[in-house]
DNA sequence: TTTTTGGGATAAAAAAATCCGATGCGAGTA
DNA sequence: TACTCGCATCGGATTTTTTTATCCCAAAAA
C-alpha cells in the first residue's frame, strides 16, 4: 500500500471537523478533493473509514477511529522530521575562520580542509595562518573561534584540546653517514653543524631537547623559515630537527633530504585545537572542531603512527 | 516543508546503494526521476545530502547521513502503518464494541459474551448498554458496528435482521389463584392491579397488547426499571407483563414470582440484530454477527423454545 | 596524451495524479 | 413542496512525476 501523506493529511482533517466540507476550507482544496482523497484511501487500505450522513457530514467508524489516531501519530512523525530537516541546515551552514599555526598548514590543512568541504558543503572555512602570537590573539579577540597549533603559551581564557603528539626527528642529508641508520642519538649529533628553526616557542622547543641530554648543539644556522631549514640540509650544511614532516624527501629547491628517528624518548611536541574557553561555538565552528577530532583519531586520515616519516633514503 | 514519502524512499535507496542509477533500477523508476527528487529534497530541506563524484556515485555528506537515518526511521513508520490499516481488514482479531438493549444484555449476554470469548479469543467485545434511543444512536453514528436489540423504531438507514420471537408472559405473584393455572387469558386479569414498565417502547407494547384485545388495564404502577416491577409482584402489588424471562423465579429482594402462558396468541416482541445498511462490516464484526444469529437458531444456546420459562410453580 | 566509460544533470515530451467548478442526489427542514 | 446541506461524480484544466534522449565531466584506460 503506497500511503500518501497528503491523503492522510485529508482524512484526519475530515474526522476532526466531522465534515468534509469544512475539512476542504480548512485545508484550503475543494471539496471534490478531500472525496477524492477518502475514498481511495478507504479503497486502498480496504476499510471504510466514515460512515456518510445525509446533510449532515460524517462520523469516523471504530476502525476508522483507530486508523486516524495511528495517522496523527504519522503526520507528527513526518511533521517533525521535516523540521528537524530543516533545522539541520543550520547547524551545517554557515562561514568560519579557523586559525592555523604557518607550518601545520601547509602540512595538514590541504587534506583536511578537503575532507571538510565535501562532507560539509554547507560550511564554508577561511584559513588564517599566523605564528602562535597571532593565532592566540585571534582567538582572544573573536576573530576566529577556533584554531589548529602547539600546545605553546596558552593562556588560561583559552582552552587547549589535544589532538596529536609528535615526536622529534633528526633531517639529515641523505649522503650523510648517520643518514642510512634506522635511528640516532643526539649525542651522535653532537659535533655535526646544527639549523635550528628560529622562532619564539620552536627556538625553547629544540634546545630544550638538547638540554634534557646535557648537549650542547652546534649551531650552525638560524632561520625562521621551515623549509629553509630543509633547504640548508639537502645543500648539505648541517642537520635540522623537526616534529612535523612533509610526506616527500624533495625540498623546495630540488634536493633531498632524510629523516631518521631518535633513539631517545623525547619530549613530543603537542597539536591541539584553540577555543575560547567562555563562549558556546557555533554549530558550523563545533562541527569542524569534531571534523578535526576524528581526522587524528584512529579511525581519521591523521591517525596516530601515519604521522613518522614514510621513507627514511638510506 | 512538504515531505513526500516518495522522495524519501529514493533518497534512502540512493544512500543505500551509493549511486543513483542502482538505485533507479533497484526502485523500477529511470535514474533521472532519482536526480529530481533528490535535488528537489535537498531544496526543500536546505541541506546538501549527497556528494556527487564524478563518474563513481554519490556519498553522503555528515548532515545527509543523519537524515538518511531519519528518514529510514519515518518510511518504517509509515510502512507499518499501512500494514496495520490493511490488516484491519482482513483481520478476525480485533477489538468490536456491540450496543445492546439495556433487559436483554443481563439475560442474554453473559453465555453469549462467554461462548463466543471462548471460540474467538482473538477477538475482544466491549458491550455498550442503553436504550433504543442511545443504541441506534451508536449505531448510526458509528461508535458502535452492531447492536443486539428489539425491532423498534429502527430507521432506514439501520437494517434489523431477526434473531427470535418472544411472546408474552404473565408474571404473577406465586400464590395467585391464577399463576396455579397452566395458561391465562389477558381478560382474566381485566380487574387486577396492573404494574407497567413504563419505558418509551415497551410503554406502547404493553398498552397495545391489552388494546388488541378490547382490555383496559388498571394500572397500579410504573416503573422505568425492569427488576422493581419483578420485585412489586413478588410483594403482591400487581401482575405485570414480560417477554424476556429470567431463568429464576426469585427477584432481587429475595421474593418469588410466577410466569404463566397467555391463552391469546399476541403479538410478541422481536429480537434483532442492528447494524448500519450502508457500512461494510469489518470482518471481526461480522464474525460477531454470526455467533448472535448462530446463538438463536435451532442448534444454539438460545434455540427458539429454551425461551419460554423454565418453571412455573404451581 | 587521447579515448573510453561510468554515472549524474538537463530538456522536452508524455503520462499520471490532482485539482476545480458544475452538477447530481438524497435526506432533512421550512 | 420547495429549499438547504453536504457528499459523490464528471469533464476538463493544471501540476507533478516519469520517461526518453542527450549532454557533460572526471576517472580509467589505451
């Protein structure tokens, strides 16, 4: 039987007025209709419904009043569904501005932000990349509501939620000796030329490594460039560490470059999302927040252990 | 938002089989009626429900899963309900509710009521008590689908099929001279203090009885209660007239009471079975019928001739 | 590259479902 | 007897849905 809910719609209105007529007004369709509608109902569920008096409307029969409570019980069902439908396009549809710390950017945010648009079509997201200063200044100030970086510096109005761990890798020339061993120690390190990422909360990061096993690096070069840093080492001039690693050996300007594991359990460093702590987000802003959850949850593109090297050039 | 069952169902079956032109096949409709539904629903509802991929169907987006999954909830509802609605007709399980003069349900329904619960335990029968005037009235209105009555007053749109013939009785305190005799004529009672069971119908009856025969009763008293005009004979206050005859003699107050035959061959009442002439009976319902019709034919419990009194004290 | 192919979108015509106004009809009502 | 109320029915208009044929684009294949 192909209920219609529309017919549906018909019929209960006519028991609820005890009148077809008025049923029609009611609805606003002819009378005609509403006649057209409860017959063939009846016709198609094999019950007579109304019991029709002459010049005085009509009575619900007891099957009939039984089918119309089951009815009401329908209509409400889809009535709800429709609103909850429709509701729905809110919460999916809007525009956010999500920070995002410069070198996590390059790295994550093409897939994620693809994965995001065609799963939320809706929702449409604009990057703002910057350096932690300026992604936490963002988030105090409302400028964006939600952002992607390290677990560096934040202040207490702003609530950090873990997403990932990574830990330290030694980028090596691939010639370089040390280059074709499964893993090294700092202290291998020691006298080799250093290229130390240059910037506010990298700079702590990275000597406090070294730090944490009493060595003192070499420090050949700074730069506040991350794939400067990868240059110098395909050109050979000394070695860099790194937690984030681009998923290719191949630097900007054509050389190579490995990246071998420590040995040492060392200090990871920790990716979180950033919110306001005070302030309920949007639903288009909590729904990306959730996208970006599962993403480095097991199940997501960024599980855990998809995150080391793929290649180490030996 | 005007949901459309049909639409559902083709969005549904496209999540289902991720791909329009399956889906098309799988529902015997061509795929573009597929992709106008679907585009027309996502519309309505504001929200994108599926990916399209060039070339390797189609995904559901977040939002679209969540109302797939609605939507899968309100088409088994709807599915159900025109199950239940369908079954309704052709179904000997069921809830009936039979109207039924007020005298005759105490006398005929307890076994009738019991048998048939006994033979049709699918079937569950609410007896709605009352007077000729509320019994048609459920009747024609519908809250009931058949009544167990008398043949009066029936209007056209009711059909009264007969189950039994009940003729008078004189019933009469025991030691009356004349409830020793083995029957009576109404002219011997010319005299006596008549006690009339003044209800609208059986008010006309009675008095038409004793018109029938040129006989003026002495009416001594009137009662709207069927029992007090039992229990003023049992105190000797009178005789008066009955058809429907308990298979006791004693009344509720503890007295006795004799019934004797009536020489004159008079008109008796007739028992009936109502329902309503421009309704097509549910099939529990007209099981019912023919357990009543059954029940007063020859081989049933109430056989014409179990009718007459059991005893007469003599 | 170029070609093929799979699968959704679109357009126009056809079919079906609905709708409406007019009208019929039966039973109450004046 | 005439009139009204209210459901049923009919023919034609209108709107929805379906279909057929075709287009179009990206992925796969050559």
């Amino acid at each position: 039987m192909n209920v219609s809910l529309r017919a549906l719609r018909y019929v209960v209105a006519t028991a609820d007025f005890g009148n077809l007529t008025e049923a029609a007004k009611f609805l606003n369709v002819s009378q005609p209709s509403i006649s057209a509608a409860v017959a063939q109902f009846e016709a198609e569920c094999g019950v007579q419904i109304f019991v029709r008096h002459h010049a005085k409307g009509v009575t619900t029969t007891i099957a009939g009043t039984r089918i119309i409570n089951e009815a009401r019980l329908l209509l409400n069902h889809a009535r709800d569904f429709g609103q909850n439908a429709r509701a729905m396009a809110d919460e999916v549809r809007g525009e956010i501005t999500v920070g995002c710390f410069w070198t996590l950017a390059t790295h994550f945010m093409p897939s994620l932000l693809s994965d995001f648009a065609e799963s939320h079509p809706g929702i449409s997201v604009s990057l703002d990349e910057g350096d932690q200063a300026q992604i936490l200044d963002a988030i105090i100030s409302g400028r964006t509501e939600l952002a992607f970086s390290y677990e560096f510096a934040v202040p207490e109005e702003v609530v950090a939620e873990p997403l990932a761990e990574l830990p330290p890798y030694v980028v090596l020339h691939p010639d370089h000796p040390l280059a074709q061993r499964d893993n090294v120690r700092l202290a291998d390190l020691k006298d080799e030329p250093f290229i130390l990422l240059d910037l506010p909360h990298s700079r702590d990061y990275f000597l406090g490594l070294f730090r944490s096993v009493g060595i003192e690096p070499k420090i050949a070069f700074r730069s506040k460039a991350y794939e400067l840093t990868r240059g110098l080492v395909g050109h050979g001039r000394g070695y860099t560490i790194q937690n984030v690693m681009p998923r290719t050996q191949t630097t900007h300007d054509g050389c190579r470059v490995a990246a071998v594991p420590l040995v040492e359990r060392l200090e990871p460093v920790h990716l979180v999302s950033l919110r306001l702590r005070r302030q309920a987000p949007r639903p288009a802003v909590e729904v990306f927040a959730r996208h970006l959850k599962e993403s480095f949850s097991a199940s997501g593109v960024f599980a855990p252990g998809t995150l080391s090297p793929r290649v180490t050039i030996r």
